[in-house]
C-alpha cells in the first residue's frame, strides 16, 4: 500500500513538474490578401505542446522588414494548442510576394513559415 502511494504521488509530482514541449509548429494565412487592396493579413502559426504549462518565446520575420521584438505566449496546463498571430498591412497598388516565418526561442528552438502574397490592380 505504502509502495502504491509513493508510486501516484511521484507520478503526480512528475506530471506537474515536467516542462513544456513542442510537438509541432505550423504557419498559414487562413485569409489571403489576393486580388483585394489596402489590406491587414493575420499570419497565424499554430503550435502544439505536449499539454504542460509554461511560457513560448517567440519572434516574427518578415521578408521584408527587420526582425521583431521576442514575445511570450503563457500556455496554461492542459493547453495543447497556442495561436501567434502576425497582422500584416499591405497597401497601394502593385504585387508582392514576401515571406512570414516564426521563429520558437523557448522551450527549444524551431521555425516554420509561409509565403504571404498581396495584389492590388489600379481600378
């Protein structure tokens, strides 16, 4: 009895204590800006952990741009899923085509990206 209670209690302890992982690390433009003008794009990298708290550390790139400040993401515990959004403002008349990646400081470092187009034709 004494030896299954140190079991659970060390399997709890164990759960609660282990750190945040990423599984996976995804980036789409659910909205593209094709053939509208004068736009905001959300570029949206969606990451999957293992289910454990704990904080990401983040920062966007773009093509063409510097890069961005690093940011944090608080995933609570049980949380599978987070959302990191970039907005996008694209204007004027002309095309593009540029390119939005994520880069993961924290827990472990990873990147994902997608291409993000932009045409605008004089009316």
């Amino acid at each position: 009895m004494t030896l299954a209670l140190i079991v659970v209690a060390g399997l709890y302890v164990w759960q609660r204590l282990s750190p945040l992982e990423l599984e996976g690390v995804t980036v789409a433009v659910p909205r593209p800006a094709v053939s509208r003008c004068d736009v905001t794009v959300d570029v949206v990298a969606t990451v999957r952990t293992n289910g454990r708290g704990g904080v990401i550390r983040y920062q966007w790139f773009r093509s063409d741009a510097p890069p961005g400040a690093v940011l944090t993401e608080r995933v609570g515990r049980g949380q599978r899923v987070a959302t990191l959004t970039l907005r996008w403002t694209f204007s004027g008349v002309g095309s593009t085509s540029e390119t939005a990646t994520v880069n993961i400081v924290e827990p472990a470092p990873v990147s994902s990206g997608t291409a993000v187009s932009y045409r605008c034709r004089a009316s």
